[in-house]
C-alpha cells in the first residue's frame, strides 16, 4: 500500500465516461464517473450555424451508398404543414443531393464556428415544383423558399427577382426533421 498513488483524471470531454480514483481512508478505490451531458437541440444549430452565414455541409446517400457531400445555406424554419421547427435548406431541381433525397430521404448537417461543431440527422422531406406537399400550392412554395433562404442567412434586394429564379432553376425546399442532434459543445 505504500506505493499506491491517488490519481485525478480530468475528463476533457464532460459527456465521455471515466474513472476517478479516490481515497477512502487507507484504501484506493477507483469509481466510474459520469458527467451529465446537456442535450442538444435546434437551439444549438441555430446558434453555431448562424455564426458562419448559415454555411453547412449536407450529407446524402448515392445509389451505391457511398457518402455524397455538399457545402449549402441552412437555417432553422417552421415546417409548413406541420408547424414544428425543421431544419431547411434549399435545393436546386437538378441537384445530386436532391435525386439522392428523392431515392433516400435521410440527410445530416453539419455547421462549425471556430472549433465548435452542430450535427443534426433526420429524414428528409421535400417541396419543390417536382414534389409537391398536398394542400400547398405555388403560392406557399414561393413563400417558402423565402423563408428558408432568410433563415439560412440570406438577404435580397429584388424578391421578384429572387422568385424568378427559383422557378426556373426548379428549386425545391428541403426540411429535415432531426430525430437526432449532437455537438461537441
């Protein structure tokens, strides 16, 4: 017992499990310890997402499985039929990241600051000139991707314009509903 050691971990990552090992009068007891981990939200997206112009990189699934990526704009919006927060992004109609959504309707985000990072993953659900929401006509899809566009950082000094635009290109809204969000933060 004379050569026994009491030893201080620090956990640098508070929602990792450790050990700890603690004097109890003449023994040396090592404990597991856990720290709680606050849960993360679209609070948490909003925030560090914000930070950057909204800058995200959207992960899709290709035909073969394989991992595709792309640098867009998101922001947190309200879904328009649902009216829970999604996370929205904006797609052109002839994107791969839209053909790959259309096959398999999965998508991760994540946005960084600095040296913090957001995820959120969930399904995805499209609406756009090629996949219409029953009940939501052309009118609440140009509003739309307004909004998701003001969400996502962005700002326009001609909206005709801005509209024109987005029905040529055939650009479709794009909104995740996380089913789960983490960061390392």
């Amino acid at each position: 017992m004379s050569n026994a050691r009491l030893v201080e971990i620090t956990c640098l990552a508070p929602s990792r499990d450790a050990t700890k090992t603690v004097r109890h009068g003449r023994l040396l007891v090592t404990e597991a310890c856990r720290y709680p981990q606050r849960m993360s939200d679209l609070g948490d997206f909003t925030r560090i997402s914000g930070a950057d112009s909204g800058l995200c990189v959207v992960t899709t699934l290709r035909d073969d499985t394989t991992v595709q990526a792309s640098v867009v704009n998101a922001g947190v919006v309200e879904h328009p039929v649902s009216r829970t927060p999604v996370v929205g992004i904006v797609a052109a109609g002839r994107s791969r990241k839209l053909r790959n959504l259309r096959r398999r309707p999965r998508a991760t985000l994540v946005a960084k600051s600095g040296w913090e990072w957001v995820a959120a993953e969930g399904s995805a659900e499209l609406f756009g000139p090629d996949d219409p929401i029953a009940g939501l006509d052309a009118e609440a899809l140009r509003l739309t991707l307004r909004a998701v566009f003001v969400a996502a950082g962005g700002t326009h000094d001609d909206w005709d314009e801005y509209d024109r635009v987005m029905a040529a290109e055939r650009r479709t809204a794009v909104f995740i509903a996380p089913d789960r969000i983490y960061t390392n933060s």
